[in-house]
C-alpha cells in the first residue's frame, strides 16, 4: 500500500498569512491550479483511491486532482485528517500569533522555540499559550491522526495507491511519526506530495514534501498554520 499525503491548494487565509486550522476558505485561483499541477504529477502512480479530510480546502483540491486523474471510485471523507485545531489563535495574523505563543511559553523569539522543542512540544505551546484552553495539544491531535492512518491501513487492500488530501501540520506530524528523523521546520509546499509506503506491517517514509511543479510560488507563511 502507498499513501500519497497531498497538502491542499493555496486558500485565502493561507495567501493573507492567517492562522487556518478548523477555520476554512476556499483555494484560491492560484490554489485551484496547484491542484491541477498536482494532479498531472500523480498520473505516474497507480492511484486507486482518493480521500479527503472534512475541510472544504481538501475536498476542493481533491475533487480538482480527481478530475485530472479520471478517478473514478467516491472520494472518501475522514474527519480524523483534519489540520490541528489552534482554538483562540484560528484566523489571527500567523506572526502576532507565532510571536505570543513564543513569548507565553518562555522564547524571546519564534526562531528559538523551532530550536529549542520538539514538535509534539510546539503542539503543546499553542494549547498553553491559548486563553480559552480550546487549541489541541499533542496527544489530542496526533490521537485522531493516527486513528485515520489506522482507518486506511484496515480499509484497503495492501496492493492500494491512495491519494490523501490534508494539512501541512497533519502531514508534518504524521511524516515524523514514521520517519523521526524528518525535520519538523521544513515550510510544506501547497499541493506537495509525501509518500509512505506499507508492506509487512511496517510504515515507511520515501518520499517528503515533493514540489511537482518547481515554478510554484511556495506561501510566506509559518509553516504550522495550514
């Protein structure tokens, strides 16, 4: 079985450098096209499957991937795939934001927060640093990630190539669940791909934030606020 873990297309509050987790717009033009490019680049796999999360962003960059693929079978929704929720923080300017969580857990700048924790630690940041307790911390967030990934492993065939569109920070911390060594600053590229491959029981990591089209304008953002 190979996943292709696929970020959605460029949204507006992604373009506008806001925090977006549960909070959702639609993919821009520039999005939209993303998709189709990313969808050009999958025709090289086998691609039996595709699913979703529940946010419109991913199921309006999936339904744009499937129609440059032909797919043909329902595109499935798992809400388990949804970005992380950032509660207080959702739809704030991603750098006032970076900069609060930064300064209310003990960093004088965002840059040594990055440094200093890991990224089940920087998860748990924005659920301290919130005021109202609602952003997820790690053990919450990853909780239902993994459900999902178990979800597909249980589901499909072990002979399946399954495209699934979700978030920069779910394929972030997905990609370092299996592969640790992955380094959990990289900046996700909008429409990117990251493959792990299933044999035997073992997850494996092959591939990480593939750019299928390297003209793509990669979003300015801080790279946990998909």
């Amino acid at each position: 079985m190979r996943l292709y873990l696929v970020r959605h297309g460029e949204t507006y509050l992604n373009k506008y450098k806001r925090m977006q987790g549960w909070a959702d717009t639609p993919l821009t033009d520039a999005g939209i096209e993303m998709a189709r490019e990313c969808g050009e680049h999958l025709k090289q796999y086998p691609i039996t499957q595709m699913i979703t999360s529940d946010m419109g962003r991913t199921i309006q960059t999936g339904n744009e991937i499937a129609k440059v693929l032909g797919l043909k079978s329902d595109i499935k929704q798992i809400p388990a795939f949804r970005e992380t929720f950032f509660g207080y923080y959702e739809g704030a300017d991603a750098d006032q934001a970076w900069t609060d969580v930064a300064q209310k857990n003990g960093f004088a700048l965002v840059g040594e927060l990055y440094q200093s924790a890991k990224i089940s630690d920087i998860e748990n940041c924005f659920h301290k640093a919130d005021p109202t307790g609602d952003a997820e911390d790690y053990y919450t967030f990853m909780s239902r990630v993994i459900a999902g990934l178990e979800q597909v492993e249980a589901t499909y065939d072990k002979g399946d190539h399954i495209v699934i569109v979700t978030h920069g920070n779910t394929i972030r911390n997905l990609a370092c669940y299996v592969d640790p060594s992955v380094n959990p600053t990289e900046q996700l590229v909008n429409a990117g791909v990251s493959i792990i491959e299933i044999a035997d029981g073992t997850r494996n990591l092959i591939s990480y934030n593939i750019k299928p089209n390297d003209t793509w304008r990669l979003s300015d953002e801080v790279s946990t606020t998909d």
